[in-house]
C-alpha cells in the first residue's frame, strides 16, 4: 500500500466488444486511460469484460449453442500468455490499478474471474467464480478457496466477487474476515433480459448495500449496459429472439455505512467515479465490525478450505 487514505475509486459502466477478445481488451484499455487522466487510482469492470457475458445462455437452447460457445472459448483469455500485456502496460502507464472481469482459458477449461493488476503493471492475483450460476454451468467450471482473497493493491486490501457471488453470505463474509477495505462487485447487465427487468437492479443494489455496511469497506458495483451491436452479434449467430432488449446496467461507488457515493446517473463517459477517504471505514466500524468486536467469534466463527483443487495428485 502507498499511503494514500484519500484517493478516487472508479467502476467502468461500459459495454465491450462482444464475442471480441482484441476489441474488448482494446475497450478496457481506452478506459483505463480515461481513469488515469482523470486521477482514478483504482478501476473496476464489470464480469467478464472480455470478451463480454455470455447472454445467449439463458435465452436459446444448450443444442443450438455449441458453435457460439466455442467461439466464446477462443475468445478467452489465457492469462500466462500475452493476452494481457497490453493492459498491464496500460496499468503502469496511467497510475491505475484495476480488477478486471475475464473469461479465462486454462488448458481446456474455462473459469469467470477477476484479474487484480497493479499500477506497477503486475497481476497481484486471480479471483474464480465459486459456482457459476445456472446455464452458466455450460461453459465455466467452478473455482476453489485457493483464490476466495483479499489481495494487497498499492492502493489497500481489495477483494471481489462475480455476479451471484455476492449472493454467498459465507464468501461475503470470508473477504469481511481478510479486513476488505474495498470490494469489487463484478456483474452483466443482466436486467436487459425479459422478467429480469423489475428484480434485478434491485438485488444488486440491496446486497451492495449490505456487503459494504456489514463488511465496513468501500464498494464498486460495475455492470455493463447490453448494446444493440452486441444483440445483434448474438442474433447473427444465433436467430433472432424477444428475451433481450439493449440497455439496462445500473454501475454505483458505495460507502461503508452503505450510501451511495456516485451512480451510473452521474456518469456520461462510461466511468462513475467517486473520491473516498479510509478514515470512513474506522468511523463506520466503530459502529459495527463483522472481522473485530462484533463478530462473537467464540460462538461464531467459519473455515475455509484454501488448498487450490488439482485432480493429479503425485505422492
């Protein structure tokens, strides 16, 4: 950490360049510039910003989808590879450090993570889903507790999770316990999809809220709106359809005590920016600390499994 108590936080409202690895990395990196000019030291992106979420999952049958999934599997990125190099070099460039939301490809497999990189360009870490969520299930496996971390930024302790992640009170609560000081909540813009609309901006909005009032940390919720050319790649693929509608996406900075420091309303270049001071965080848990003097831990108390799951064991 560089000492700053006081510096701006930033979620990335924007849309990528669906099914486009290239695009969306270039998209991640006209941001990250536009973060820098503007003195944000730490950036958030919605879940799977590259190459984009996979909306067509809840909305065409598993048999219709294979060619458009295998797509989505060579437009994923391996992050030992050069993929990200770019970015990284950006990071440096522009004094910013960012949590990036990746379709990442190991071998065969692919995971929805979070990539935590420094503003000295390095990746500090890699967080994976835990369980993806329904027909998510077609395409991603599960993640383990080896990367369910709070990561050291210069910025402070960050830690995330994607989309129904958040939903998780444990997983929640294991990052509270590693004394998160900001949290990114990575999610698509998931009320663009018909009967989605009246419940999920909502829930987004309420375990933000929670998560930063019972952990006593800053949160970023970062979503992206869907956009008529990225319908119109799913349709072009695959047919057309009426569950998707483009726009949607509520992204907003929220405080320890749960307020709304800045919203998507605030924002018209794709950023919803926000400055905050970590002297919040100890006002706010001197009210209520789920890591400290509120937790009980002699009655209550949790374990996590952190070894990481390989199915080749050498003995």
């Amino acid at each position: 950490m560089d000492g700053a108590t006081r510096f701006r936080i930033a979620a990335a409202h924007a849309a990528p360049a669906l099914l486009d690895k290239a695009g969306s990395l270039d998209k991640a990196i006209q941001l990250i510039e536009e973060a820098g000019k503007r003195g944000v030291r730490l950036l958030g992106f919605p879940e799977t910003f590259v190459p984009g979420y996979p909306y067509w999952l809840a909305v065409y049958s598993l048999s219709e989808q294979s060619a458009m999934n295998r797509r989505y599997f060579d437009e994923s990125v391996a992050i030992d590879g050069p993929d990200l190099n770019a970015v990284k070099a950006a990071c440096k460039a522009h004094n910013v450090n960012v949590v990036l939301g990746i379709s990442e490809r190991e071998f065969g497999t692919l995971y929805n993570s979070q990539v935590y990189i420094s503003d000295a360009g390095d990746i500090v870490g890699v967080h994976r889903k835990l369980q993806p969520t329904m027909p998510e299930r077609y395409i991603w496996g599960q993640g383990d507790g080896s990367t369910l971390k709070v990561f050291d930024l210069p910025v402070g302790r960050v830690g995330g999770l994607i989309c129904g992640e958040n939903s998780m009170n444990l997983a929640r609560h294991a990052l509270i316990l590693q004394h998160e000081q900001i949290h990114i909540s990575s999610w698509p813009g998931l009320a663009a999809m018909k009967n989605f609309a009246e419940w999920f901006t909502p829930h987004v909005t309420a375990l933000s809220r929670v998560h930063a009032y019972t952990g006593g940390c800053f949160l970023v919720a970062a979503q992206d709106p869907l956009t008529a050319a990225n319908i119109a790649v799913i349709e072009t693929a695959l047919g057309a359809q009426d569950k998707l509608k483009a726009g949607s996406g509520t992204s907003a900075i929220h405080g320890p005590m749960g307020d709304v420091l800045a919203s998507c309303g605030d924002s018209v270049d794709g950023l919803v920016i926000a400055d905050i001071d970590f002297a919040d965080i100890a006002s706010a848990k001197m009210l209520h600390d789920s890591a400290g003097h509120s937790a009980r831990s002699e009655i209550l108390s949790m374990s996590v499994d952190t070894a990481r799951k390989e199915p080749l064991r050498a003995s």
